[in-house]
C-alpha cells in the first residue's frame, strides 16, 4: 500500500512542480524589461526524495534569477545616445549649460563635461510597475495556488491507491 500511494502522490507533486516551472518560463520575460535570458532560462525542477519527504522544488541554476525585480512605479528605461545626436547635444550643452529635457548623463568629467548621456523613456504602462520581487510572485506566489487548487487531486489519488490495495 505504501509503495503504491507513494508513486501516487510522486506523479502529483511532479505534476504541480511541473506547472510551476512551465509557468514562471513564460511569464518571466513579460515581467522585465532586459531580454537577456541569463535570468529566466535556468528555471527548472526537481524531485528530492528522502524516506520521510517527498518534494517538488522548482530553483534556478542562476543565482542572479532569485534577485530579479519587476520595474517600480518611477523607473525610466535609459538608451546611450549615438554619436549625431551626441554632438547635438553637446552643442546645445555648451550654449546653454543644461541638457534638453528628457536626457541625462552617467557621469562628468573634473571639468564638468558630461559623459555618457542618456535618452530616458518612460517603461510601457502595460506592464506591471510595483517593483516586486519576480521569484516570489510567478514561483513560490503560484506555487502555492496551485498546492492549494491541486489539494483535492491529491486526496483522491490516495483514496484510489488505498481502495486498489484494499481490494
């Protein structure tokens, strides 16, 4: 009987790590704003299983995923300018001492001449600007949704296993 819940209850909980993973994949990319793949690849996950415990763990192979944030309410995207557009600007530095409105600059030099300027734009509204953690909302947040939906599949997978050996 104990063998034969257990392979029950192995198929749900990977099942359910299953689904967390497939869903933190694709969303991962819908929540940032660089498109690297360096964070949201490594998301995988596996059985561990001892004589008392068995788990599903979903975890990244990339340490930097677990740090990853959604963009806050007031962050701006900032693209370095190319070199016409750079001495436009610089022009205009010189004349009047500012830049224009919606650039800004990485740092000055001792001499205060600006290096590294920047374009600012503003991120997409559509997406979502709180600033929150990505790991904690499309893995463990999810994750324990899906525990709590799937509570029931479980019991009835060891009913079925307990009603088979009974038999």
């Amino acid at each position: 009987m104990i063998s034969t819940t257990y392979a029950e209850i192995k198929r749900e909980v990977e099942a359910i790590a299953s689904d967390v993973t497939d869903y933190a994949r694709a969303e991962w990319y819908q929540n940032v704003t660089r498109r690297t793949g360096k964070t949201g690849d490594g998301i995988d996950y596996e059985m561990r299983l001892t004589p008392t415990h068995l788990r599903g763990v979903v975890f990244s192979s990339t340490r930097s995923t677990y740090y990853v944030h959604r963009p806050g309410p007031f962050s701006k995207l900032g693209r370095r300018v190319d070199g016409p557009e750079f001495a436009r600007l610089m022009h205009e530095y010189r004349t009047t001492g500012k830049l224009p409105e919606g650039y800004t600059v990485g740092r000055f030099t001792r001499t205060r001449r600006p290096v590294g300027v920047f374009r600012t734009e503003a991120i997409n509204a559509k997406r979502p600007r709180d600033g929150k953690n990505l790991w904690k909302i499309v893995v463990l947040d999810y994750g324990k949704r899906v525990v709590k939906e799937r509570l029931a599949d479980i019991d009835k997978a060891l009913q079925s296993a307990a009603r088979r050996v009974a038999a």
